[in-house]
C-alpha cells in the first residue's frame, strides 16, 4: 500500500481477466434524421415521470443552434420511440448546450447554454399548455462575460436552490424567488483560482462536492486535479467553507483530470473518474472515503484501472451511475472492440479490500450504434439509457437502451 505526499492512499492493483457479456442494446433515436432535428447531443438524458427521456443538442435545431429534445417511448414492446424538439436556442435566448438537463418542480427542465458574448445562461423550460409540443422558456441567469464559460450541468439542492459552475473559477447558486414571478437570486460560493468540472453533488447537510481539472501537486501543467468539498455557512449569507478532499498525483500511479466530477453514495463515500492516467493510462475509476482522523484528506482506492487491453475502455469523462447494490455503471469515450467507447459495469468485492469485478456491457460501433458515449441514466426497471455525441445512421450522435 503506497502513501501519497497528502497522505491518501492508494491500494495495490490486481489486473483481473476482463469479463464480456452480451445485453440487449437498442438504438432508440438517430439524430439528424429528420428536419430541425438536434445533432451531437454533448450529455446524458434524464428520466420522466412517465418513461420518457429529455436532453439537449449541441447543434441543429429550428436555427442551428441547438435543442432541447424529448424522446417518448414506444406505445407497444419493440415498437418506434417519437422525438420531439421541445425547444430550439434561437442565439438570443442560450447556443450550443454542453450539459445535460436536471428536472424540478412540476416537471420544469432546468439547464444551461452559451451565448455569443462569453456568458453562461442559466434557463428553464416550463412544461406546454393545451396540445402545444414547444416548451416555455425562461431565462433565470446571465454570468458576467468571461473567456471559456463553460456552463456545467445544475443539480437542485436544501430549499430547491440550484447549484452550478461556470468559468474557470466559479461554483454559484441560484436561490428561487419567495414570490411568483419575482427574480432568481445568484451568489457566487467559491472564486479560488480552480477549474471546477462535472457535475456537482449534494450531501444531505447540503455540503456540495465537486471536482477540478487544475491545481493539486501532480506533474500535469497546473496540476492534475483535484476534488474538494464546499460547506453552508451556519448564517445566511456568510461564506462557505471550502476544504481539498484529495489532489491527484498521476506520477505515483493515480488517475489525472477528473472531467465528470464526483457523486455521493448514502455511505458518504464518494465516486468518480478520471480520463487519463492510472497504471493502464488509460484512465481511472476511484473512490474516496472519509478519514476518521478530523482534517485529514480522503482516503483512495482505485476501484478500476482501465487498460484498453482485450476490449477494456479508454478514457471516461461522463459521471457515473450507483445502483441500490452498489454497482457503479458508466462509459468509457474510446477503447472497447472497435476503439468507440465502452459502456461497463463494476460490481463491488464480495468482501472489504477485494477486488472490483468488470463487465464490458457494449462495445460501441459507429454507424450501427454511435460512438463516444456520453453519461447515462438508470431506470426504474434497471435499464441504462444514454447518448453518444456521434455515429448513427447520420453521424450526429444517437440515444439508446441497454438492459444489462
């Protein structure tokens, strides 16, 4: 067990014989098939209350610049899903979406998109009334203008406020109004010289935990990464209190460029990625478990060293997925059969300190069924949707099932 300068640590790897296994995989949308079609959706869906799928488009739409899509699902087994573009970014009104869709209250879709000046757009589409198929959107929040906005994903948090990041530095929320039709109030948590990335999460005290692709004491130009947590203030408008949970340090064998961010198990251990790096350099999945000792960094366990050996992935940059057994799923961008990506699985040891066991659950192709997958969504019946950004019938990415 080798010690890292934070004083983390990483466990011995045992390269296990990599397990494939065939599911039942479906392609459920081909985008750019169809006029005003969306195209390179840039993340995962998210699920309904009645089984369809919602997500945004990087580009198409009704103006080029964009869409916010919604997939409903067949009326009998094995039948067609429908697509419709709820909403087309006009330019004016948000461009070219990066992240994916968080649902709230009443059925409202929450997100963010570009804009031409630099700023990041914080929107939201109110479901249609009567048998309108496009949505009402809303513009919540406009950044200050800065170079690389980069709007990541939200994630709704205590008393139904909206966390976020954007920019090279900042992690915001957006507090809802206290009357109907009143404003959105931002306040800016952390401006600390890091490049927050992914997707935020929230612990049940309302601490937010989240990841950086810059600082950290790795030999990576400005660091390797690193993830930290933010805790509320006991006051209403006091400053939050940040704190570094763990840095990466690629040169002792560990993961490097967290992209996906992390997300939290009930058991406050934290899960993520990383796309580079790891004895395999071929990327990471991680876990991060709390230290008994106040004060001190996380400790972590590289739970899978990607390899790209006998159809192992590549690279994963998308967040993953924890089910009730504490299996993670997730993808890889490149790597599996033909180099595409990879959808996998990891199930957990049947005892502490064992080794995680991986499954490759798809081997993306191309033109048959996309390739560089995005994240995905577990449903309530344990299938796994997602997105790839391309491949397809038309090369603009697609949206498909798969039933491990």
């Amino acid at each position: 067990m080798r010690m890292l300068r934070n004083g983390a640590r990483i466990l011995g790897l045992l390269i296990l014989p990599l397990t494939l296994r065939a599911q039942t995989f479906t392609v459920l949308h081909n985008f750019g098939s169809q006029d005003q079609d969306g195209m390179n959706p840039p993340a995962g869906v998210i699920l309904g209350q009645h089984g369809e799928l919602y997500g945004t488009a990087r580009t198409g739409g009704e103006f080029g610049f964009g869409t916010v899509y919604e997939l409903l699902p067949a009326a009998s087994s094995g039948g067609t899903w429908t697509e419709v573009a709820i909403h087309s970014f006009s330019g004016q009104d948000g461009q070219y979406p990066d992240a994916g869709l968080v649902r709230g209250p009443s059925g409202a879709l929450y997100g963010t998109a570009g804009d031409s000046d630099g700023n990041a757009m914080v929107f939201v589409l109110s479901p249609p009334a009567g048998g309108s198929t496009f949505w009402t959107e809303t513009i919540l929040y406009q950044t200050p203008a800065v170079d690389y906005a980069y709007p990541g994903a939200l994630v709704f948090g205590k008393e139904r406020s909206l966390y976020g990041t954007y920019g090279e530095f900042s992690v915001y929320s957006l507090t809802p109004p206290s009357v109907v039709g009143g404003a959105w109030t931002e306040a800016t948590l952390s401006n600390s010289g890091i490049w927050p990335v992914g997707t935020l999460a929230v612990g049940t005290d309302g601490t937010l935990y989240g990841a950086s692709v810059s600082g950290g004491n790795g030999a990576c130009n400005a660091g390797c990464g690193m993830v930290f947590s933010l805790t509320p203030p006991a006051a209403p408008g006091a400053p939050w209190t940040p704190r570094l949970l763990y840095t990466f340090e690629p040169e002792t064998g560990d993961g490097f460029y967290p992209h996906a961010g992390v997300i939290l198990a009930p058991s406050g251990v934290l899960y993520g990625t990383t796309s580079g790096g790891g004895h395999g350099r071929s990327g990471t999945v991680f876990s991060l478990t709390p230290s008994a000792v106040p004060d001190v960094p996380m400790i972590e366990t590289i739970v899978h060293d990607f390899t790209e050996i006998h159809g192992d992935g590549l690279s994963p940059n998308a967040s993953l997925v924890l089910d009730a057994n504490g299996v993670l799923y997730g993808t890889t961008t490149w790597g599996g059969v033909a180099g595409l990506g990879t959808v996998f699985e990891l199930a957990p040891p049947a005892s502490p300190g064992g080794a995680w066991s991986e499954t490759v659950l798809h081997s993306f192709l191309g033109d048959a069924d996309g390739y560089e997958p995005n994240g995905i969504v577990l449903g309530s019946n344990g299938t796994l949707y997602g997105t790839t950004l391309y491949g397809g019938t038309s090369n603009y990415g697609t949206v498909f099932s798969l039933r491990p």
